[in-house]
C-alpha cells in the first residue's frame, strides 16, 4: 500500500496566484476602498481651508478659533488636527493660497506694456472682478500683507506679491519707500471701498469704482511728478 501524504499537509497556497494578498480580485476591491479615503481627506481639508478663509477674513486671526472653524467645516477638531499642526500653520496655509490665486490671475488678467494711467486702470478693473468670486481671498491679502503672523514661507509670498503690484506703477527716481507703499495703498482702498458697499447695499456701482479709480490716479500722478516739479522750481529760483 502506498503512503500517501496527509490531506491538510499538501501545501494549496503554493502557487502565487492563488495566495490571497496576490489574488488580483483582491487588489482591484482594495484600490477604490483607499481611492474614497483619499478623496474624503481632500474634500475635508478643501472644506477647512475654505472654512478658515472666511472666518479669518472676517474676524482676523486672534478671533478666530479653531473650533469655529471645526464647525463651520463639519468636521472634528481632531480631524483638524490631522491636517494642520496648529491655527498658525492653518493661517499661513490659508494665506499661500489667497496669494497664489491672486498672484495666477493677475498674470492672467492684467495687461502689461501699457501706458502708467492705462496699467493702473486695468489693475483696479481687474481687482473688481477678482473680488466677485474670491471677496475672501482679497481681504484675506489686505489684512496679512505685512502682518507679523506670517511665517517665513508666506513672507516670501508677501514679498513678491508686494513686488509684483509695485511694478505695475514704476514709481519715480526708484523710490523704495513708494514702492512698498503702493501695494497696501491700492488694496486698502479697494477693500475699504467694497466692505462700505457690501454692508451698506450689497451691490458696487461700477461707475463708483471708477470714480474711485480716477481719484486715485489724481494722487499718484502728483506724487509721480513731484521730483519734476522740484528741479523745476530750483532751476527757477537759481535763474
């Protein structure tokens, strides 16, 4: 008589096709499962992130707290905290990307190679249209362009946004002091001008934001042909 092996030893898991962490049904249920995970990550933190922009834009930072932001988001502070280390990394997250919004539309939107007056007017134009969908974004960079919040990445943000608004005006003689007033000078009135607006009626007269350009344009072209007048009066009281 022959010995034959035991049933339960013969070894059926040999083959590697047939072992279970290879079997490709396997794999192709395993996938989407962790697919939707990741997608409901995002989605959560899409949510506090916007969540957090709104609040931040509307309250500032120090009146903000993190679980009013939890809420607003639906999520659990825990899940927050999964996401960000702590309210200031959420603050300057946040704020990155109210920059780099603005920073993409601008080059998309802005004409260059115009004249100053020209440059200024399709600046402030396109400030209103930018305003129409991300109110929040812009007053999030108004608020925080210089503020001691940031932490060195967003200060590098800041910095070349900074840059960027200023040489669309090229103030006179390099002056370096102008140069960085103008960013605040132009955001504040235009944010001034639709917070007014925004609480008095809801709706912005476009031909007010013109006048309110026109303004504007008055003072800087002063300020711009300052240093002119100067020599001239100068060269007068020398002749």
């Amino acid at each position: 008589m022959e010995n034959n092996p035991p049933l339960e030893t013969q070894d059926i898991s040999s083959d590697p096709e047939l072992t279970p962490d290879q079997d490709p049904i396997f794999e192709t249920e395993k996938e989407p499962q962790e697919d939707r995970l990741n997608k409901k990550q995002d989605e959560s933190k899409e949510r506090i992130i916007r969540s957090a922009l709104k609040l931040f834009a509307e309250r500032g930072f120090f009146e903000t707290r993190i679980p009013e932001i939890s809420a607003y988001a639906k999520v659990g502070v825990g899940t927050m905290y999964r996401h960000f280390r702590n309210k200031d990394h959420l603050f300057n997250e946040t704020f990155r990307i109210s920059v780099q919004e603005f920073s993409e539309f601008l080059d998309r939107s802005v004409s260059k190679n115009l004249t100053p007056k020209e440059q200024f007017f399709d600046f402030w134009k396109g400030l209103g249209l930018f305003s129409q969908g991300k109110f929040d974004q812009l007053i999030m960079i108004e608020r925080n362009l210089s503020s001691y919040i940031l932490d060195e990445e967003s200060t590098k943000e800041a910095a070349a946004l900074k840059q960027k608004i200023s040489e669309y005006f090229a103030p006179t003689q390099n002056d370096k002091n102008l140069r960085q007033l103008y960013p605040s000078l132009i955001l504040g009135s235009f944010t001034g001008i639709l917070r007014f607006h925004r609480i008095q009626e809801n709706y912005i007269d476009p031909s007010l934001l013109e006048q309110s350009a026109e303004m504007l344009w008055e003072g800087f072209s002063k300020v711009r042909q300052a240093p002119t007048s100067k020599k001239k009066e100068k060269h007068t009281k020398k002749s």
